[in-house]
C-alpha cells in the first residue's frame, strides 16, 4: 500500500508517479503495489487518463483511491476503461486488475456514472467496490447504476457490492429490494429477469419509490456527505458537530483525510459515539497537526478511558498550547474530590486517575500561556527567549539575567516541557522579575510540574510570589522524577499557607539539598512546618532568615529532635540560617544545645536576633569546648561589654588545638573599649586563639579600644581579616597597622602553606 493523500498533487505529478506503475522495459516486472490511495489532492482529468493508461498495463494494483479530487465525466469515463477487458493486457486479464475504486468528492455526473455502469454489468466483473458519494450524480446515473448492480446480482447475491456502490446525491444506501424500486420508478419498462425473481422468492416483493421514502423520512447520517458540504464553503469550517452520530472506528477514514487540510478548526465534538481506543489514538494524532484547535469534546466513547488514550491527550495538549478544552468521562467517582495539585502519584504515570489528573494539569498550563500571550498588549515586544537562554553540550544554559516579559516566559515554559532527563538544565535562575504577572511564575511552576525532570538548581528569588505559586509549584518538587536539588525562593511574598504546601512537598524529594526561603512572612506556622518535613530528607543547607520566626519554631526544632530518640544524626542538615528573626534568650537555652551536640552544625547564624547578653552566657557555656563550629555570627544582638568574657570563652582554644572556629561576626552591637579588653586578652595570644577574621564595626570603640584591637592583629599571625569601621576610635593611625599587620599575616600564611612550615616559626622569624 502506498499513500499519498493530502500532498496537494496535481495532473503532472500523478502523470509523472503513472510512468512508475508499469514495466519499463521487456522482462522487467510492475511495480509491486497493490492499493494506491491518492485522495485529497488535486488530481484532474489528465491526471485520471494518465492513471488509466498505466493501470491498463499493471497486473498488481487492486485498489484505486482518489477520493476528493477534481476528476469529472471525463476523467471517470478513463478510468472506466481499466474495467474494459478489451482495453487491458492479457497478463492483466490473467492475473488480476481492479477490485475497488474510490471516488467520493469528486465532480463526476451522470454521463460518469453510466460509463461505470457499463463495464460493472458485466459478470465477469471483478470489481466489489465502487463508491461514488458526494457527486453530482442525478436521476440517469443512478437508473443506471441500478440497472447494471440487477442485471449482475440478481437479488441478495453480493450485497457489499450494491452496499458500497450507493451513496449518490440524493440517493442513500440502498438494499437491493429497494434498488429494485429506484430502477422500477426509473424506467417502469425495465424487468428483473424470472430467474433472478425464482431464486429470491423468499424476498418481499419490490416496495414502491413513495413508500421507501416515507419509511425513510429521517435518512442515515451520512460523514462523508456532511464533510464534502464543509470542504465546499467558502471559509474552512471552524467547528465540526458529529455528536451522537452512531459513529465507530470504520467511519474515521474520511474524517482523518479532511482534518488536516482544515487550519481554522476551533471546536471538534465526538462525543456519544463509538470510537474505540484504536480509533481515538488515530484521530489525536491527526489533531497533532491542526495548531487552531481549542475544545474537543470525547465523552461517551468507549475507548476514552484508556491509559493509551489519556497519554495521547496529554501528548496533543502539551503539542499545542491553543487547546484549552477536553471533554471526557472522569475516572473519579461522585464522592471523590479531584484535587489538581494532588501529590500522590503512580511511578511512570500510568495509573488512569494520575493520568486524568495530569492532562487536567496540561490544559491549565495552556490557559496559562494564552493568559500570559494577552498580558503582551501591555509590554514592549521584541525580546525574545534566545536573548538569555542557550542550548549547549552541557545542556541548556542561563547566558544573562533578563528583565522578563510574559511572553517570554510562556515562551520559557513551553522550552520546559521538551527537556528531557538527560538534557536537564544545570541552572534555571529568573531572580528580580517584580513586574511580571503571578499568572506568568503560575506557568513556569505548571510547567515545572508537567515536566519535573528538567531543571535541577531553581532560582526565583526578588519575585513578589505568593502562595498560589507555591501550591502549583509543589507538585514539581514531590515528583519522584524531580531533579531539583537547590530551591531558591527568597524576598517574595510566601506565608504559612505556602510554607505549609512546600513542607509537605519536602518530606517527598530525596533529591533537594538546599533551600532558601529568606525575608518571606511564613512565621512559626510555616517554619515549624517545614522543620517536620526534614527528617529522612537530604537537606543540608536551610535558610530561614528574617522569616518572622520566634522562640516556638527553636522548641519546635529542638522536640522533633528529641522526639526522634536525641539522634541528630538522623538529619542531613549542616547550615540552618536563622538571622534577623525574634529569637530571644528562651530561644537560645533551646538551641545552644543542638548546635553543641550535632557535629554537622558547623556555623551559628543568628545575626540580628535579640539575643542579648543572657543569650551570649548561654551559647559560650554551650561552645566553650565544641571544636566543629567554624564561624560564629552574632551581629547586632544585643550584646554589651558584660558579654566581653563569654566571647573570650568561645574565641579561646582552650586547650584543644583541634578547634575549628576562624571567623567571629559581631558588628553592630555595644560591646565598648571595656569588652573588647576582655577579647583581646585572648585575641593577641596566638597560642591561645586561632581564629583567621573577627569583626568589630559599630561597637562604641574609642581610640583606645581600636588601639588595642591592632596590637592584637599584629600580634596574632593567625588575623588576617579584621574590621573595626564605624567606631570613633578607628583612626588613619589604627587604620594603617591594622592594614599592615594583616598584609603580613596573610603573606606569611601563604608562604606556611606553600613551604610546608610552621606559622608561628616563619612569625618569630620576622620578630
């Protein structure tokens, strides 16, 4: 079989595609096809006579199909010659020639039709299949049509022949009785011969043409006759109706011919036949090249349910992001409720309901595109998604940071769902976008959902995004295909409704390593929340700062920890940022003990929380001998020279050599020259404090205290970094030895490192 349909060829190359069909020299045998289908092109009657001649010769071919064509009598009255034994070669004669011929919606009359009737009389006929459906064939070709199928079959013998060769304009498909009663009301002389009459005596005799009709009044919906009325409108149709039409699998032929020739259809109602799984998998894939189309309504056809059937959907909607719309039975019972964003999923997506969930996804996503398509009208055009987006060996990279319009986004969305697992893209970061519409960030995170392999570092932060986002964005990040590792949400506009919806995505991903979800309102609610979710996960790095979190979300941490039988171990996390939050003194009696017990904790983030200095006696009994923590951040908490000897605590190796801490935060608090007296007494002794950088700015320091504070960086070769700006003591005198003194210390580190020595030798050697 070869099909060639809907290729828009005309006379010269049917005439051309001819000259292959027969022999080409002696001995060489035909073409070995045997059903050619050239319907919906724009074959005429030279192209008919060509094929004609050719098919003279060709001992192979069956099958002729040039259903909607421009052939008229005379292209018909050429192609009747193929069935003219006297006409054909001795081998055709021999060994086969024609069987069927399809020639619906064409322009073929009565003259046509009676040139077929003449050879198709003949008994000795092969031919089983003419259909002629939708020509202008009238009274004369029918009668004749009529008179040949009697004259061959008599009555009741080879009924798909008659069956087949109805269908004329005007008249319907006919059973041979009432063949009889259109020959009889055509030509009153003709008979049907006594023999034929014998052998059928069973049969009622012939009904008279008005009785027919009038058993007949509502006639059989005929597709191919309601297609061939579309295909002749000025304008192609932008809605076909075949609702209810007792339609099944075998109708589908004609339809799938003239779907893709149709580039303005906008709505497509099959509902309430019988299409079977087979049949609607073959019609969406026809739709698959039809990018106007927006509803389509499958309800009540058998096959709609099938997982092939939901997949093929899905794969048509995320084809075309113009579908809006689709219409089929739902797998959930009156009692279930459908949730959208539901996390529950079966592995590989096969089970029906998952399925029916995810196409109801896919048609979200495309409103969400056209919605972000309307918002063009309000910005400037011209960007486009390849000015910061490449594609790569590596896979698809961020090349630059862009202010972003909504098409462009769609447009980034759309980008997403072709990624492919193993083309996932390293890094996707939309940071600082406020002015774009949640409706736009709602279609990236559709997007993510739809396809949550494709990206594994997200980056959203300075967004203005809310909790709708966060819901639909959830679904992505639980997927037990999502390759995110790192989730970056900070300075939007989440509360303790999206925390709560992120929580519960966390505790499914085993892949997510980071997430920061900084300066969002969530509170103790949401923090809580997602603190629960993290054990048995592969966090590691949590950022909760300036989150409106008090000293309930530092219980919470510390119960889910007792809870779980006082094995921290059991948590991946290593960095949990909590600055700039109300944790008071209360809090830290709580956290101080987490952070001396789990050897993972290795840096105290709390900068800018109220701590004071009852906090600052409770983290330096707590510290005083931990040797993991490596940095200490503790700015603008509150302390005052009382905590001078608690940080000289904490900053003192104390006898272990081992300890780790290097990097002491404490700008912008109130310690004054009297605690800065009690830190140096231990910062300006090497041997005593080990730590590389500490930081003094906006403490109350006089001259005499920065004074002291560059007598301990030139004494320490350990201090490389010391700030003390911000203090009225800090003078272009203090400015320059401390400045010298780290330039020294930093060189004669490098140099340890390099030559393998001591630092504390190559130190007295510059004493």
């Amino acid at each position: 079989e070869l099909k060639l349909s809907s290729n828009k060829l005309t006379d010269i190359g049917a005439s051309a595609f001819a000259n292959s069909l027969v022999p080409q020299t002696k001995g060489s045998t035909c073409a070995p096809i045997r059903r050619l289908k050239l319907g919906d092109n724009q074959i005429g009657d030279k192209g008919a006579k060509a094929l004609s001649k050719a098919l003279q010769n060709n001992w192979r071919m069956s099958g002729l199909y040039l259903s909607s064509n421009l052939i008229t009598d005379e292209g018909a009255k050429f192609i009747a010659l193929t069935l003219d034994p006297n006409n054909l070669s001795d081998k055709v004669k021999r060994k086969g020639g024609l069987i069927e011929i399809h020639l619906q919606q064409n322009s073929i009359g009565d003259s046509g039709a009676e040139e077929f009737a003449k050879y198709i009389s003949d008994p000795l006929s092969r031919v089983t299949a003419l259909l002629l459906r939708g020509n202008p064939i009238h009274e004369n070709g029918a009668k004749a049509l009529a008179k040949c199928v009697l004259a061959r079959t008599g009555f009741g013998s080879h009924s798909s022949l008659i069956s087949q060769i109805g269908g004329v304009e005007k008249i319907p498909l006919y059973t041979d009785v009432q063949w009889t009663a259109v020959a009889n009301s055509f030509a009153p002389t003709f008979q049907v011969p006594d023999s034929s009459r014998a052998k059928n005596s069973m049969l009622p005799p012939p009904l008279p043409i008005k009785q027919q009709q009038s058993n007949n009044s509502e006639e059989e919906f005929n597709l191919v006759r309601y297609l061939h009325t579309l295909k002749k409108q000025p304008q192609p149709t932008t809605e076909i109706l075949l609702n209810n039409k007792n339609l099944n699998d075998s109708d589908l032929e004609s339809l799938l011919v003239f779907l893709p020739s149709n580039n303005r259809l906008k709505l497509l109602d099959l509902s309430g036949n019988n299409f079977t799984e087979t049949g609607l998998i073959s019609t969406l894939k026809s739709l698959a090249h039809i990018s106007s189309l927006q509803t389509l309504n499958l309800k009540g056809n058998k096959g709609v349910l099938e997982p092939s059937v939901l997949s093929a959907l899905i794969m048509l909607v995320n084809h075309s992001s113009n579908i809006i719309s689709i219409e089929c039975e739902s797998p959930f019972s009156e009692s279930e409720i459908i949730d959208e964003d539901s996390l529950t999923f079966d592995k590989g997506e096969r089970n029906v309901k998952d399925l029916y969930i995810h196409l109801k996804r896919s048609l979200k996503f495309n409103k969400l595109i056209n919605a972000c398509g309307d918002l063009t009208q309000r910005v400037e055009e011209g960007q486009k998604l390849s000015d910061f987006l490449s594609q790569e060996k590596s896979g698809w990279v961020l090349r630059k940071r862009a202010n972003l319009k909504p098409i462009t986004v769609a447009s980034l969305s759309q980008k997403l769902l072709l990624v492919d697992s193993t083309q996932s893209l390293p890094v996707l970061n939309l940071d600082e976008n406020p002015s774009l519409d949640i409706n736009a960030w709602v279609c990236v995170a559709t997007a993510l959902v739809l396809n949550p392999s494709s990206i594994k570092s997200l980056s959203l932060q300075s967004n203005r995004l809310n909790d709708k986002f966060i819901t639909t964005l959830s679904p992505a990040i639980a997927h037990s295909n999502s390759s995110i590792t790192r989730l970056l949400l900070s300075s939007n506009q989440i509360t303790s409704i999206g925390a709560n919806s992120l929580a519960s995505a966390i505790s499914f991903n085993k892949k997510l390593t980071e997430i920061r979800i900084s300066s969002n309102p969530i509170g103790d609610e949401g923090a809580i929340k997602i603190i629960d979710s993290l054990k048995n996960t592969s966090i590691v790095i949590l950022d909760l700062e300036e989150c409106n979190i008090t000293d309930l979300t530092i219980k919470s941490l510390s119960k889910v920890i007792n809870d779980n039988n006082n094995n921290i171990s059991s948590f991946s996390l290593e960095d949990i940022y909590l600055g700039r939050n109300k944790i008071t003194s209360i809090g830290i009696s709580d956290l101080a003990p987490i952070y001396s017990q789990n050897k993972k904790l290795q840096h105290v983030r709390l900068a800018g929380c109220p701590i004071g200095d009852d906090g600052m006696k409770i983290l330096s009994d707590n510290l005083e001998n931990c040797e993991h923590i490596k940095s200490i951040w503790l700015g603008a908490c509150g302390l005052t020279s009382k905590s001078g000897k608690d940080i000289a605590k904490i900053i003192s190796i104390n006898g272990k050599p081992s300890k780790l801490l290097n990097e002491v935060w404490l700008a912008g608090n109130n310690l004054e020259d009297s605690g800065v007296q009690d830190i140096s007494k231990v910062l300006s002794d090497y041997k005593l404090c080990s730590i590389q950088r500490i930081y003094l700015a906006s403490n109350k320091l006089s001259v005499d205290g920065c004074t002291v504070i560059a007598s301990c960086v030139e004494s320490n070769p350990n201090i490389v970094g010391c700030v003390v700006n911000n203090n009225s003591g800090f003078t272009n005198t203090v400015k320059t030895r401390i400045e010298t003194a780290q330039k020294r210390n930093f060189d004669l580190l490098s140099k340890s490192k390099k030559e393998g020595k001591s630092l504390v030798e190559l130190f007295n050697q510059v004493k």
